[in-house]
C-alpha cells in the first residue's frame, strides 16, 4: 500500500483506490479489503445515507490525525464515532442515559448523532480533546458491514476538504481527496445529502447542535422536550457554536452566496432585477432556484436545486449545486429563502453558513419597479401591438419586463399582418411565427402597466372592466398619453405600404420616450 510521505522535501502522494459497490449486492471480498486497510491505520471513504464520511479506526490516535491532514481540518474539531451495532455503544461511552436508548431504538441505524461522556478507550485525538463523544450508527449497508469489518468502531467525518460542501457523490471525494487516503467505496449518490442531526445527550433537556433530517419535532415525539442551540441559525452571535465544527465557515462556494429575503415573488423580481442589471455589465450570477421558479429566471446561470412542495429533494441537491457553481464563471450567487420547518431548518442551516450569514432584502430592490410587465393593447393584436412590443424589446433597459402584446377582438389566433411583418423586415426585426392573443381579465393587475394604440380601446377596457371583481383599472394608458406626447397612432388597415412604414416610425419614436421614462424609475439600482 502506498502512503504520503516526504522524501528529499517532495511529497510523494498516494495512490487512491476507487470501487464501485452495489449496496443491493454487497461485494464482501471488497469490505473485507477496506476493513484491513481500517485496521492498519489507513484511511477509507465510504457512502452513508446522509454523506459521505472519511473513515478511520476511531480508537487509534494516529488514524485520527491521519484524518485530520487529510481533510485539511483543524484538530480541535471532534470526529463522529460511528458504530454498527447498539451493543458496541457501552464500550466507548461512561453511561447511556434512558432517553438515548429510546432514541436509539426509534432512529437507530439512521441519521442522528448522540454526544454521550466517553469512555477511557476513545483516544483525545479523536474527540478533539473533549472528554464527550459524538456517536452515530449509519443506516446505509455499505457503511454498516465497513464498520462491522473494521472491527466495530469507525470516525468518519465528511469526506471533503474542510471548508468544502460535504460530498453528496463519490466523485465530489475523489475531486477533494484523490492521492491523500487509501481507498474510496463509491456507492453513488447518497440519500439524505446533508449530515446527520447532532443531540448533545449529557446536558438536560438534551440539545439540539446542528439540526438534520430527525427534526425537532421528531425527537420530541420520542423524548419530550429538547433545546437547540441558539448559535446554529445565527440567531446568538454571542456565544460559540457547541459543536466545534459548526463554528467554521463550511460549506462556503468560491463565489460570494447571497440568501435573498422577502415574500417569494418579492425574491423571484429582485433576483431577475440583478442577473439582469450584472448581464448588462457583462457578468454572469449564479442562480440558485426551485422546480417551481425556476421558469421565471432569464439571464445567469440557473439551477433548480429541487421542489419547494418536496424539501427532500432540495436536501438532496444542495451540496451538488454549490459544488457546480464552483466549476462555473460567476463570481456571486443568488438564492432563494426556503421554509424553516421540517428538514428545512437544516437546509438553511447550511445555506446560511454556506452565505456566511449575509442576507439582502428583496423588496430594497424591487420596491422601485413600477410595473413588471408591459402589455400593447390593439384590436386584433395582429399589427401595431405586436410592433410595439417587438420594438421594446430591442431597447436598453434598466429592468427586465415581460414584454407581450394582446387584442382586444381576438376570436381566433392570426398571424401577423403580411405588410406590418415586410416593414419589420426592413427594419431588421420579424415577427414570424407571432400569432395573435386576446387581452383576458387577469392581464389587469398592479403588476401590468396596459398601453392601448387609441383612446378607443382605452375606453373600451375601462368600460368593459368596470364593476368587476379583482380586476385593476389604473395601469391602463394610451401609449401616448403616458409618455405625454400628441402623436396618434391611426390603424393602417387597407393603406399601403407607405403607410405602414409611417405608423411603424411613429411607434418607435414613442417608444424610445417610454424606454426614458421606465428606466427613469429604476434610476441608481442595485
Ligand atoms: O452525517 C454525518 O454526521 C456525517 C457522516 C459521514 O456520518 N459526518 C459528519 O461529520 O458530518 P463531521 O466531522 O463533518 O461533523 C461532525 C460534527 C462537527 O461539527 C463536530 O464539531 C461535532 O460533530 N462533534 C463531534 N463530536 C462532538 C462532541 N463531542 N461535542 C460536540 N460536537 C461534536
Ligand atoms: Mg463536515
């Protein structure tokens, strides 16, 4: 076996194994190999259903400072002790209180951590020097018969480089480990995604120090109260974390993360409004959305970390997310807040540490955007709308609108008028494939400014909405009442060409005095 060391002042690494292992059809032979590795000293990384872990003897101080080289990680910060059988529990800890057992019994193999006095066997340098031990029993069976062949008693941290999003993949373990242990036992992706929750079992009521997927609410069900350590959502910032571990800055992406506060449609516009204003300067964000927003998001780079109706699978997706954005060019992240119930409270637990704390309130930015879509109201939507819109688009602004066109005597869906599409042409814009929509009720909101082509359809609308329930009548403008100039804008219909390339200038000259006009509202953002 090779093994670091240091001659003539080169380093000389490691040659680290990888293994795939089906945990459906364990490969014994292979445990077996890992466990003897484990037993003299080395180091193995292993999946567990939370992620995975760098495994050691825990009972042999040398493995443990192996451990800690390895990872890069200060040695005041005490490893998890993790065992395979509930009997294996007497030997390393002074006693086991009642609640423990129960608690054992309900989500024993499984992803909770109890910190129990230890006994004389477990050396200081795997608990950081601490006279208690943190103890977990791994649900995953690749984890459960390493341990058994290791000879019971296995410290595995995270098997990242300290400071690093815990490795959810075997590949995130080789990317951080490759040459500096032994073997890794790559068993695909983990189940849960991040690390188990920690109960300090010797204080009363026993305390939560770093919540995971046995929630709160969980344990209580088992053991009645339990108290959470004010630190871990940056609530106190007196006093340290309990957990060692938790007082470092982990998790932490290369770019700078930013949690953006405030309603979710508040979040939704102020991200939209800075991967817009950052993709005018010629940057790129990175975006960090979910199944059901990610739709929304236009410029940047965009990952949908999971469903906000499903927070598991957001769990599942963190830790990989955070990694991919370090392979990407963005020098900032923007993400969206998540709910703090349930395994949520863990999810932004890391979000939080991996943002060191730093939040920006959503309505700060969007507080100055007016309107966030801009409607062209005509009458068949087939001419001077869609033209309006087209034009918009082309324009520099300062806030990203949804910009659309819609008619107000729309039966059926047309194409764009043949001659309205030939002065497009030549004025290097198209709008092939445009088909006409009809205006419908719900387009009348406080979000929509409504620009009609003529006072007439103006009118229409106001007295056709009139009286009517949850419907918004003080956006609608003519176009040119609303950037306050006298130019009308008569329907070409039946007129020649000529005509059309007049209404067609007139629009754009109107519409470069609402572009003055829109980004005068947004004026100093961001
Ligand atoms: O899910 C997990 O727990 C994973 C997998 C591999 O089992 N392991 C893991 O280990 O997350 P690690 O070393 O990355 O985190 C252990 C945490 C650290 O925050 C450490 O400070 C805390 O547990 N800890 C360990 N022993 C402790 C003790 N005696 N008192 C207080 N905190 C302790
Ligand atoms: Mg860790």
């Amino acid at each position: 076996m090779l093994r670091a060391n240091r001659k003539n002042g080169i380093i000389k690494f490691m040659e680290t194994k990888i293994n795939k292992i089906d945990r459906n059809q364990i490969d014994e032979e292979l445990i077996q190999e890992a466990g003897v590795i484990l037993k003299e000293g080395g180091l193995v990384a292993f999946p567990t259903e939370t992620v995975y872990g760098l495994g050691a003897n825990a009972l042999d101080e040398e493995a443990a400072k192996k451990t800690y080289a390895a990872k890069g990680r200060p040695s005041d910060n005490p490893l998890i002790v993790h065992i395979a059988d509930l009997e294996d529990l007497d030997e390393i800890v002074e006693s086991v209180p009642q609640e423990a057992i129960l608690l054992a019994q309900q989500f024993w193999p499984g992803p909770l951590t109890m910190i129990f006095q230890k006994s004389s066997i477990v050396p200081y340098g795997t608990t950081g020097g601490l006279e208690t031990v943190a103890v977990r029993m791994p649900k995953d069976p690749i984890a459960l018969k390493l341990i058994l062949a290791a000879g019971g008693y296995v410290s595995a941290p995270s098997a990242n480089t300290s400071g690093r999003p815990s490795p959810t993949d075997a590949k995130h373990v080789w990317n951080d480990l490759n040459g500096k242990i032994d073997m890794i036992l790559d068993g695909g992706n983990v189940e849960i995604g991040l690390e188990s929750t920690i109960l300090d079992m010797t204080v009363t009521p026993p305390m939560i120090l770093r919540p995971g997927a046995i929630t709160e609410e969980m344990l209580e069900e088992v053991i009645g109260t339990v108290s959470v350590d004010k630190s871990i959502m940056g609530e106190d910032t007196n006093s340290p974390p309990k957990a060692p571990g938790m007082k470092y800055r982990h998790y932490a992406p290369k770019a700078n993360l930013m949690i953006v506060e405030g309603d979710l449609k508040e979040q939704i516009f102020a991200i939209r409004q800075i991967a817009y204003e950052r993709s005018r300067e010629g940057k790129q964000v990175g975006i960090i959305a979910t199944e059901e927003t990610v739709g929304f998001y236009t410029k940047g780079i965009i990952k949908n970390i999971g469903s906000r109706e499903n927070e598991k699978t957001i769990a599942r997706n963190l830790y990989r997310v955070l990694r991919e954005f370090d392979e990407e060019d963005v020098s900032e992240i923007y993400s969206e807040l998540f709910a703090v119930s349930g395994i949520g409270s863990a999810i932004m637990n890391r979000l939080e540490k991996a943002a060191g704390h730093s939040r920006i309130l959503a309505h700060d930015i969007v507080k100055k955007q007016r309107y966030r879509r801009i409607v062209f109201v005509s009458d068949s939507d087939t001419c001077r709308g869609p033209i309006a819109a087209q034009i918009l688009k082309q324009k520099d602004l300062r806030q990203e609108y949804w910009i659309d066109s819609k008619g107000l005597v729309v039966l059926f869906s047309e194409p764009i008028n043949q001659k309205a599409e030939a002065v497009m042409k030549s004025n290097q814009l198209s709008l092939e494939g445009y088909t006409s929509k009809p205006l419908v009720p719900k387009d009348l909101n406080p979000d929509t400014l409504i620009l009609a082509m003529e006072q007439n359809q103006k009118d229409k609308m106001l007295s056709e909405y009139a009286n009517q329930d949850g419907i918004y009548l003080e956006n609608i403008y003519t176009l040119n009442e609303f950037v306050n100039d006298d130019l009308v804008l008569p329907d070409p219909y039946g007129q020649p060409l000529t005509a059309y390339g007049e209404c067609y200038e007139k629009i754009n000259i109107l519409i470069d005095k609402l572009v003055t006009i829109l980004n005068s509202f947004t004026e100093g953002e961001v």
